[in-house]
C-alpha cells in the first residue's frame, strides 16, 4: 500500500537520517501549488523559505518533484525552494498532443516563474531536468543566478540509455507497491526500499482495478520522446550560458560519461566539473551527503560573490 501523509513524513524523516543528512523533523513540510500555463495544469511544490534567494529544482524522467524532497530539505535552509512536476508527470496534466521537448518544458518553466514573480533564480536540473535546465540557461532569456546540470549533457552514453528503455518499457500496471519496489531496486541497487517507497508513494497510482500503475505519461517512452542520444546543437549553445555552472556526474554512471562533462566545462564561460562518489544517474537520490556536498559549496561561493 502507498503511505499516507504522516507515514510519508516519518519515512523521509529517517530516509534522510540514513542518507547522512541532518534535518529536522518540523521542516518536513510543503505546500502543492498549482498553475495554468501553456494549456495544462502545472504542480509544483514550495518548500519556502519566502524572501530567500529563489532555486528551482528540476526532476528527471519519470520521476516527480519529490524525487528532491531530502536535498530540498537541506537546501530550504538557505533559498525558497520550488521544485515542479514537469508536464505529463507527477500531479501535473499530460499533453493531449504528446509534446514534451526540451523547449515546451523550459517555457513551462519560465510560466511557472512569472508566476512566482521572479525574475532570477538557481535552476538545478536532473536528467531530463538538467537538458530542460540548459536549454533556459543557454537561450539567454531567462538570467539565472547559477546553474547545477545533474548527470546529462549533449551526448549521452548508448548503454545507460538502453537500460532506462528497458525499464520504462516494461509492464506499467503490477498488483502491488511492492512489485514496483523490487523492480526499482533490481535497476538501481543503491536505492534503499524504504527510501524506494517513499519515493513511489507521489509516483504511483491505485487504478479501479486495483492494481498500481505510474503517474508519468508512458507515451513519452512509446514515441520515443526522450530525443536522440546526441543533442550536438547544445555544443554551440554551451557558449551562450552566462552565470556560474556545475556540472555534476555520478562515479557509477552509465549514462553520463566523464569525457562529455569536462568537455562541457570547456565551452561554458564560467564552469566546473565534479563527480560525486558512491552514486549512479540519478545522484541526488543515490547519494544525497555526498550531492550535497559539492553544490552547497558553490552555491555558496557564488552567494557570497554576488
């Protein structure tokens, strides 16, 4: 069964706890906000702290905005912290048409802004998170106090994307939580199943049939909307972004090889590149001490600096 709303805070409470990160048990709260934008229904939530400098962070494929729920409890203690629902998962609409390019969730990310009413921010993006994250950083019309690309660049590594098609092709509807949890943990083994649980508790739903299926759109998968493995016009747009950037990469990732990162950092103008130990793709959740250890230094580097 999935978890209800105190089960869900006693679980990333010690999820968190296990994981080498300090926080308190009263800090584990959000707020679901929702917004129109661009024809669909946009879910995000808000961490606060209002008056902090505002950061974004953005989720990969498949996953949801709670996916960051443990780093965006260490880091509310410094920014107002919004993390959305990219379109066609978590609690936000699908798109009839299917579109979910790179460009269509950047100018979902802009309305949700405006609506914030910030005109600037830190932008962290995962994955698709992160490609969503340097299209905005890169097309200059969306200043950014700095920027954090997780596990993803213009080129990809064939083998870590097959094995995520592997996963997500396989059958979306099991009878239980649990079946997903084993399923989760056989693709990633750095997971923790209670963590895993948490996790699918915002990522599952409960059908009339009784089984559980995913709350992403599994068209994103089937028509293959995930794009090629090479981006090569983001090489030349590297150049364009304009604030300070780090690029992050999991020890352990098959995704995301080390070549692509440091050549990166050669083309944005203000850039450094840092691995983090003990964690695969999807770093923040992998390792989240060891994710937040080499962000929380620079963004408050650049804080400071600004």
């Amino acid at each position: 069964m999935l978890l209800n709303h105190e089960q869900q805070v006693e679980t990333l409470h010690a999820a968190a706890r296990e994981a080498g990160v300090e926080i308190e048990r009263d800090d584990v709260a959000w707020r679901d906000e929702a917004i129109d934008a661009n024809g669909l229904r946009l879910h995000y939530l808000d961490w606060g702290t209002a008056g902090q400098p505002p950061m974004l962070l953005l989720h990969g494929g498949m996953q949801t905005a709670h996916s960051w729920d443990i780093a965006a409890l260490a880091m509310k203690r410094r920014y107002h912290v919004v993390a959305p629902d990219l379109r066609g998962h978590g609690d936000s609409d699908w798109s009839d048409a299917g579109d979910y390019g790179h460009a269509t969730h950047a100018a979902d990310v802009r309305a949700i802004m405006r609506h914030l009413g910030w005109e600037r921010c830190v932008l962290i993006g995962l994955s698709l998170g992160g490609m969503t994250a340097l299209r905005l950083a890169a097309d200059g019309d969306t200043p950014l106090d700095a920027l954090v690309i997780v596990d993803v660049g213009p080129e990809l590594n064939p083998r870590g994307v097959g094995r995520i098609t592997e996963f997500r092709r396989a059958p979306g509807e099991l009878d239980s939580v649990d079946e997903f949890i084993e399923r989760a943990v056989a693709y990633n083994p750095r997971r923790r199943a209670e963590q895993l649980r948490y996790s699918l508790t915002h990522n599952l739903r409960r059908l009339a049939s009784g089984k559980y299926t995913w709350k992403y759109d599994r068209r994103i998968g089937e028509r293959g909307q995930t794009g090629p493995r090479r981006f090569d016009e983001l090489w030349d747009a590297l150049g364009q972004i304009r604030c300070p950037t780090l690029v992050v990469r999991g020890a352990q990732s098959d995704i995301f090889a080390e070549e692509t990162g440091r050549r990166m950092v050669d083309l944005i103008p203000d850039a450094r590149f840092v691995t983090v130990p003990d964690a695969g793709h999807t770093v923040p959740q992998d390792n989240p001490a060891g994710f937040l250890a080499v962000v929380e230094p620079f963004l408050e580097e650049h804080r400071a600096s600004s």
